[in-house]
C-alpha cells in the first residue's frame, strides 16, 4: 500500500471532487481525478487506485439519480462506449508512462483551455447515432486509460440542452456501465493487485461524502464558479504533466 503523503493529499482532493461531480455539481470535472493523482505516482497507477472508488461511487450516484436518465441518448451511447472500452482494453500496454503522462496532460490542458476561451453556448441539436457512437466511442477509450470520459460525453449531451437533471442521470447510467465493464480488464491486465486495492480502501470512505456533498449542493452552488476553479486548477495540472513527459 502507498505511503507517501504527498501522494494522500492529492488522492484525497482528488476522491472528493471526484465525488462531487458524480453527485451532480459541476459533471464532467471529474477529469481532474487522475491527472491530480499523476502529480506523485504513475498514471497506470492512478487509475488502478480510482477503478474500485468510482464503482462505489456509482452505486450512490445511481441510487440518487434513478430514473432521471434519457433512456434514447443511453441506446445511442452504450454501443460506442463498449467499442472504446474494448479499444482502451486492447492497446493499454502500448502506452508508456510517460506517454500517458503526456495524454492525461494534454486532454486535462486542451479541455480547461477550450473552456475559458469558449464564448457562447453549443447550438441545440437533436440525438444522432452517428454523433453519439463517434463521441462515445472516444469516451470509452479516455475513460478506459484515464477515467477521462466525461468531457466527449458532455460534447454530445450538452450540445442537446438536456435539462440538468436528465444530464446528470444519462452521465450517471452511462458512466455506470463503462466502470463495471471495465473492472475485469483492469483484473486481467494486472492493475488490480493488493497494493494497488487497499490504497483505494482506505480512500474508499471519502466516496459517498463526495456523492452526498454533490448531491446536496446540486441545485445550490453556482456551478459557473465552480467550474472556474477546477479548470484554473486543471490548467495548471496538465501543464504540469506535460512538463514531466517532455
């Protein structure tokens, strides 16, 4: 099990914001979780460590977004996020760590620069089978190595205006899906050894707080100044990484 506690002090922020955003407060920030654990240990390791977390998580998400789902965006999405799973699963060994350094660093920085430069709002735009395999195809594969699906889900969602509560509860399901789909490849590829497993037990009480604290903030927070901070920090994290890969 790890010790470090520079590594405790990121995973610790990392779980909880994490947990927030699965509990409904600023979804998609959830990208931050394993770019911020990179900072102490490999990034293979990140995500090995935040698996069994997130399949908590999900449970509590689920439980309280139950049925607020979008049962035709879900028949869209789940094909695509299988296909990119399995893509994810297939070429996991033939990233380097630094490579997936440079990966995590470079999503993490592109996506917080795309969102301070943005302007205006996507234009409102029906379901499509096409857009929903293509960005959830890529969502399975980012969530896959670095638990980074969010941001392509939210390209397609967010682009349909869904109200807050149906986006939330689609993300949740979909997420839900991939992350149990995803534990018995982990098993396979090694990632889920004892170390790696008792690290996230004892992070694992952080899990339904997060949950909880996002839920119970959802409809009372200004999510515009939440985002503001987490991208900012987002920034700074992937330029980092990107730094330690170069």
């Amino acid at each position: 099990m790890l010790h470090d506690p520079a590594f405790y002090v990121t995973a610790i922020i990392a779980v909880m914001i994490v947990g927030i955003a699965k509990g409904g407060l600023g979804s998609g920030v959830g990208i931050v979780g394993v770019p911020l654990m990179a900072l102490t240990i490999a990034p293979a390791r990140a995500a090995a460590i935040m698996l069994p977390i997130l399949l908590t998580m999900d449970l509590f998400a689920m439980r309280a977004w139950w049925g607020r789902w979008d049962r035709a965006n879900l028949r869209t999405m789940i094909p695509g996020g299988v296909l990119g799973t399995l893509i994810g699963w297939a070429t996991f060994r033939m990233l380097s760590a630094d490579a997936l350094r440079f990966l995590v660093g470079a999503l993490a920085f592109g996506l917080s620069l795309a969102w301070f430069l943005r302007r205006t709002e996507p234009a409102k735009k029906p379901p499509s089978m096409a857009r929903g395999t293509f960005w959830s195809t890529l969502a399975g594969f980012t969530s896959f190595s670095i638990h980074a699906g969010g941001p392509p889900t939210q390209v397609y969602l967010l682009s349909q205006q869904l109200d807050k509560g149906r986006f939330q509860g689609t993300t949740v399901a979909f997420f839900f899906m991939l992350n149990w789909l995803k534990a018995p490849m982990f098993a396979w590829l090694g990632q889920l050894d004892f170390d790696n497993l008792a690290t996230s037990l004892v992070l694992l009480p952080l899990a339904p707080l997060g949950i909880w604290i996002g839920r119970t903030l959802h409809d009372r927070v200004d999510e515009r100044v939440f985002y503001r901070i987490i991208y900012a920090s987002l920034l700074l994290i992937g330029a980092k990484l990107i730094y330690d890969a170069a």
